[in-house]
DNA sequence: ACCTGAACACCGTTCAAGT
DNA sequence: ACCTGAACACCGTTCAAGT
C-alpha cells in the first residue's frame, strides 16, 4: 500500500499512534466501536482519523492488513507441507479462530467480498481464492466433498466464526466447529474419532 | 401474554396501531429500525412506545410471538406425521427461512437464550426445546447423528440464518444448506442426491 | 392511566477556518 | 499539507408536565 510513502512527519506520527489507539478500542468494543472515542482518545481531531482512515473499512483493514497476509502466506504453506484434508482443516480452524479476534468482523468481512469499493475488497478476496486453492487440492485427493468452491469455504467460516463470536455460544465454538465445518468439508466418513487429531493447536494465533 | 387485558380504550389503540407500523418498519430496516422513527410515523410520543415496549426486545417479541408459536407447534405435528430424519431437516429448514424475515432478529435470538430477562428468551428456549426433540428422536432412529444437542441445533440454524441474511451469500442460501446443514445432521451417508427432495418447497412461510 | 415532547448524552460525517 | 472542532442530522433513554 502507498500509507508509507510522502507522508509529512507530524501526519506519519498522527496516522502511526491512531492505530495504535483503535487496536486496542476495537479490540475491546468492536468493529463498531466510536471513531469519536478513538480519535479522542489519540488526542487528535475527528477530522485527523477521517483524513487517514476515510471510512471505517479503511481503518479496519490497515487493523488487519498484516494478519490477512499472514493467513494467506499459511495457506499456502499449509498446501506444501501437509496432506490436503489436513491442510484444508487446519486452515479453517484458523482462519475461524482469526476473525474472532475483533467482534463484529466477520460481518464486514463477508460484506467486503462483493464490494469492489471496500478497503476490505483485495483482501478478503485473496483469503477466498487461497482457501479456494486448500479445498480444490483435497476435493482431487478425494479428501473433501466435491460440489462447494471458495465462496462456500468462505461462509463456512465466516458462519462459524460469527457463532463464535457470540456469547452464549463461544464456549462451544470448538466443538461446533466439529459438528458442523468437519461434516461439511469431510469427503470420507468423518464421524469416527480421527478428525479431532489437532484439537489442542495452541491459540497463540 | 398480559398484553390484551384491562387496557384502556386509547392505549389499546395505540399499543394496535404501533404494532402494525413496527412490523413495516422492521420489515423493511431491520431489528435495529429506529424506534423513534417508529413512534414518529405511528403518530405517537416516544414515551408511548417506550409505556408500551419497554425494551427493544420487547417489541420484536410482539412481532414474532404468533411466528414461534407456529414454528414450535409445526415441529410438534412434523414429529407425529413425518419420519424422523425428514421432519429435522424440514423444521431446520423453515426456522432458518423464518429468521430472515427481519433483517438482524438471528444474532437478537441468540442472546436471547441466555439472558433470562429479555421478553425473547422464552419463545428462544421453547423453539431450542422443540428442535431438541426432534433431534433426539432422529438419533434415536439412527437418522441423525449423535453427540449432538438442542443448543447445537439452534447454533446451526441461528448460523445458516445469519448467513442467509448476508446480502453477499443471501442467493447461496438454500445451496449452503445442502453443504452445511444436511451433512451436519445427517447419520447416514449424505453425499448422494436423495436428500435434495424437498428443494422446491414454497416460500410462502 | 395514559400521553407528550423536551432534555441529555451520545453517534457519524462534513467542512470552514486555522497553522 | 495537515489539523481542529463546531455544525448538522441523527440516535436511545428518561422524565417532568400535562390530560
């Protein structure tokens, strides 16, 4: 992206600190959280945040920028270094883990995907075609059911990572994250103990 | 419910007509439609809506009551006239187009049912009670798969639902159903076409 | 009993005025 | 080039004052 470059000084330090401040507010409020609150709290005028972050889009995706990348970069590991049932389940998982990471993400996620205009757009359509990749690679190994593309792979997440999301089910994500993504991605009979292998990943996401 | 008895002639009017114009406005902006804007095209003071529905929920109950009586008494007549795996996966079916009625009321649902005071929770945990019966009885019968409970039905619904109030996937609807829902629930192998039976039925909940 | 609407504390967004 | 903050049009919620 071009944030780096031919930035004045004072601007640079102005844009650097108010994503500092709005990670730790979205963080803790959401996506939705008040740009007014984060833009006091930055002790910066609410036309400062509007001026480097037009919409609230664009201060998401300069929030999750990094993190998207890296969720593509692992699939793309993933697809080398472990065999493609594997890869395509553990990607789910956490990618799944991932979006519950700011509440209320997931919705402007899947809204993203057929905004062109969106700061979210690029992204959010390199996650679909990497996952794309993951689950074409084990439909012809025969390791996931044929008949779904990316835009499925990509509601089944986003489905499960907004069950995720909230309260009254987040205590159950993994195991809904068992009865409802395995199933559905599973070409071979699944329901036998041997697809809750990698239970335990750590969640130092 | 309390809420047809001894009102006044004048409040009882109000209490109707405020009713009929929520279910337009919701209907067409959704469950976070403004009350004010309610209240205002009701022809009414805020604080007459606020006497009448003293919460949010309160007047999404009034919306939704006789729908969730229907849907519950629908899984009571599908479980006495229809075999058990096909009853599960129609009255799955008909919740999850029901709650894309309103615009947001599945994420409202979901909270509902852990929070004892809201005027939702008891049309939430009598819905998450019927589904249940319906679910055990499919296990029962071997047409279902097992390790599985109310909470996580209503999670799979609630999760469909939600999806099919994304205006990106809302068309995908009924095909995510096929990849989600039928091999979620199904204890038998599903992969076949059998299950698309009842694909066509019509919308007119 | 019931209704009204002003009042309060918030929003998002824009834009003239300043440096 | 960049920043500020008032201004505008909205919210949800409460509550004194009216009938």
């Amino acid at each position: 992206m071009c944030h780096a470059g031919g930035m004045r000084a004072d601007a640079r330090k102005n844009y650097d600190h108010l994503l500092e401040v709005a990670r730790g507010i979205v963080a803790e409020h959401g996506a939705d959280a008040s740009l007014r609150d984060i833009a006091r709290r930055a002790g910066v005028g609410l036309g400062t945040l509007y001026r480097h972050f037009p919409t609230r889009e664009a201060l998401l995706e300069a929030l999750l920028r990094s993190s998207f990348g890296d969720l593509t970069a692992r699939a793309e590991h993933l697809g080398r270094s472990v065999p493609p049932g594997e890869a395509l389940l553990t990607w789910v998982r956490e990618c799944t883990r991932f979006t519950t990471t700011y509440h209320g993400v997931t919705q402007v996620m899947v809204a993203a995907i057929e905004e062109p205009d969106s700061a979210l757009h690029a992204s959010c359509v390199e996650l679909r075609a990497a996952g794309a990749r993951l689950l074409s690679r084990a439909q012809d190994a025969g390791a996931a059911r044929p008949g779904t593309d990316g835009t499925d792979l990509f509601a089944l997440i986003a489905g499960l990572a907004w069950l995720g999301d909230q309260p009254a089910l987040a205590p159950r994500a993994e195991h809904l994250f068992d009865v409802i993504a395995v199933p559905a991605l599973g070409g071979h009979d699944v329901v036998g103990a041997t697809v809750h292998a990698d239970h335990e990943l750590p969640t130092t996401g």
